[in-house]
C-alpha cells in the first residue's frame, strides 16, 4: 500500500499547483485549524500553552496564527514528553536510539522517522515523523525537485553527512529497500568528512544523472572537472544546506550546464521549499506556515501530528522580494540565510591542509552532550567546548566526545591534530553578531 499511498499523494499535490492564491490560503487555514484542535487535544504541552494564553478549545475552531502562543527549540526540547502525542515515545529512548543506530534506513519502533541536528541554535534537537508524513514528502519532492518525473531510472549521487539521523542522508535513502527503489538504478554516498578526491574514479564511472548535496562540495566537484580529472554531466543538481551563491550557480552552469535547484529544508520540516539557481524560492505553503519575523522566521509543520511545531522559531533569516513571481501560487522569498559557518581548516598527517565541513559539528552527537563549540587554535590544534546534560557526567561525556572526535579526525587523515576538551555551564554568542558560533578561530 505504501507505494499506492505515495502515488496518491503526488496526485492529490500536485493538483495544489493549478490553485489560486486565495484558494492556497483558505487551505492552510483549514490545515492549522486541524492541527491546533488536535495539539490542544493530545499534547499536554500545547494544551497548557493555548491554556495560558487564555484560549478555549472552542476558540481554536476560527484562530488566527499570531493570537497563538510561540515555541522555540530550548522549550519543546525540555518539555519534549509533554510535546510528543502518542505514548510510545519518549526522549531518553530517542537519544538511546540515535546512539546505538547510526543507519538513516533504522526506524525508531520500526516506525518512526527520527532526525537530530543543532540547526542554527547549538541546541541538539530531536524531530519524529511517521512513515504517512515520510510518503507525502516523497510525494511533494517527486513533484517539486524535479522538472520532469517519470519511470526512467536514474543513477544519484549524494555529499553530505552520511553516518547518522540528518535529514538529508535520511530523506535521500528513503526509498531503499521498497518499492520506490526501482528509480534508483545506482546511488553513491559521498561522504563530506571523507576527502572527495576518494570518490572520483567511481563517480566517472557511475556517470550521475542526480547530484544532490552541499554547494560546497559541488564547488569543490566542479574544481576537479575544471583540470579534468572528473568528467561528469549531470542533468540535475540539488543544492542544499548552505547558501546557494551566484559563482556556484555559474560554475554548475558552466561546466555541467543545467541551473541548479536552490532546496530549502530543515530538520524540523525536511521541504520547506525550492527555487532555481539562487533565485526566489517558492515556500510550499501547503505543507507549512512560516512567518517572517525580524530576527528569524516562525515555522507551523501543517502535517506533522506526533511532534507538533507550532509557530517555532528558527534564526534563518528570509527576504521578501520586492516583486513576486507567479509560477507557483505559493509565497516567494529572495534567500535563505541560515548557519554560514567557515570550514574548519587544518593541516594532515602529510602535512597537506583540508578542512572538516560544519556540518560534522553541526550533527554531532553524543549522549550527555547539550552544545558543542570548536576553536581552532593553530592548523594542528583545536579546543573543544561542550556544555552537558544534567543526567551525564563529566567524565562520561568527555570519553564519548573524545571517541568520536578521534573517529572523525581518523576519516580525514588527521589523527595529527591536538585536541582538547573542557566542559563548560554555557557557551556565549558571538558579541559582534549576537549569534552563536560552532566554529572559531582563536582570533575572534
């Protein structure tokens, strides 16, 4: 049924391209009214937070979104068991779970879809989907990545965080082992902390019809097939995860020629939306809510009924165009800026330097550990950061960090490098941005 399910849904979608404007509107109330009706009902959090605001059960039938209550990661996270609707879940199995399976294919229960990640925050935070909400974003992503869907199996590629609950690897790997594998006549993961020069006689021979990944790791691609070491055409190009810049776009034109798709996601809602090359971005208002606000954006998950988010603020910071395109009916923005971390740079064990891409800090995650930071102190050493949970111990945390630390430096070549950790009670913003960092220089 999951197969038929899917295809269900990509129709039921794709008819949302062909409605009006006012037609999107009226949807997405209607789903907010159902999801809040139904959080009210089934979370004792949200029960308690409308409560507090002074709103009845009755009053949530005709509720406009700013009369309710905003979330943020630090409150769902503490109260996550209150947060959660069904009983079968609760946040000490889902950090066990996470701990002991690193495969994205693993499911909690056999049923459920888990992601982790720090986001733009350093708080670690955890994101459950069921396998319904898994079907209708392959049903979108079908309809909305790709400028032509059909049965012609394709041959994928993947860069980015491969070891791990991230949304990205999970979302990419999805179809494995169903049905829906039968489109993949080959994939390759890349894996951003292993050096890619490892991956380039397979990719020329793999000879990818899809790659999907960082903008970084397509720069550093692109390098390589500039003094001809890697001789690649792909027909699509998925950018996600960083800001997608103009000289990365006219490299992928140059030199693979096709506009790249600008994918926005998140662990707390795996589409958010999609534009081509680094232009607009169409939000999928049919699958969430978001409101701009000064310093961030509110985001309403409109399917997600296990772990309801509900105006839940992000820092990524959009733009509003002056001129809205019409190709879609859905609400445009002109970027996305979210973590724009440098990459850390360090020199190997041959004395080469190469770098460890942000997000392996990111997505890093140990039992006990709340927040993490890495300093780097000279091209061979980095100092490390680490605020803990109140049900681990110091020394406990330290052995997992300096474990998987050593693992991560081990894959680059660079078990050179000098570490240390220090665990701290916090871990202050940047005093010029105000933001939080996961990666300094000394100098900063």
């Amino acid at each position: 049924m999951g197969f038929i399910n899917l295809l269900y849904k990509k129709f039921q979608y794709d008819r949302h391209l062909t409605y009006s404007k006012n037609e999107i509107e009226k949807l997405q109330k209607n789903k907010l009214i159902k999801l809040v009706k139904y959080a009210y009902k089934n979370s004792k959090l949200y029960k308690q937070l409308f409560k507090s605001k002074g709103l009845t059960y009755e009053e949530l039938e005709d509720i406009d979104i700013k009369d309710l209550p905003k979330t943020n990661k630090n409150l769902l996270m503490d109260n996550f068991n209150d947060l959660i609707t069904v009983d079968n879940i609760n946040k000490k199995d889902v950090i066990n779970f996470i701990d002991d399976h690193q495969d994205p294919t693993k499911l909690l229960n056999d049923k459920y879809y888990v992601i982790h990640s720090s986001g733009t925050t350093g708080e670690i935070g955890y994101y459950i989907y069921t396998k319904n909400n898994w079907e209708l974003l392959k049903a979108v992503g079908a309809s909305r990545l790709f400028d032509s869907f059909g049965i012609q199996r394709k041959s994928y590629v993947f860069i980015g965080a491969v070891d791990g609950h991230y949304a990205g690897i999970s979302f990419f790997l999805s179809p494995v082992n169903k049905f829906e594998e039968y489109f993949y006549k080959d994939f390759l993961l890349l894996d951003i902390n292993t050096p890619l020069n490892y991956y380039i006689d397979k990719l020329n021979s793999l000879q990818p019809n899809v790659i999907s990944g960082y903008p970084s790791a397509m720069k550093m691609l692109i390098e390589y097939q500039e003094i001809g070491q890697l001789e690649i055409s792909p027909e699509t190009v998925i950018c996600g995860g960083e800001p997608l810049s103009k000289k990365i776009v006219e490299k992928i034109k140059k030199h693979w020629n096709t506009t790249p798709k600008n994918y926005y996601g998140t662990s707390e809602s795996i589409l958010m939306g999609i534009g081509d090359g680094n232009q607009q971005i169409y939000i999928f208002d049919d699958l969430i809510q978001l409101e701009i606000v000064e310093d961030g954006i509110l985001l309403t998950n409109l399917y997600n009924y296990t772990e309801p988010l509900i105006r839940y603020k992000i820092d990524d910071l959009l733009v509003k165009p002056d001129k809205q395109v019409n190709k879609y009916p859905f609400t445009t923005v002109e970027s996305v800026s979210g973590r724009q971390e440098d990459l850390l740079w360090l020199r190997n064990e041959k004395g080469k330097d190469d770098f460890i891409h942000p997000i392996v800090f990111v997505e890093f995650h140990v039992k006990g550990l709340k927040k993490i930071q890495v300093i780097k102190k000279s091209e061979v050493n980095i100092h490390i950061k680490a605020v803990k949970t109140e049900d681990s111990t110091s020394s406990q945390l330290k052995h997992r960090i300096n474990r998987k630390l050593s693992s991560i430096l081990k894959k680059k070549n660079m078990e050179n490098i000098n570490f240390s950790i220090k665990l701290v009670d916090r871990i202050k913003n940047d005093p010029q941005s105000g933001k939080y960092r996961i990666i300094k220089r000394k100098s900063d």
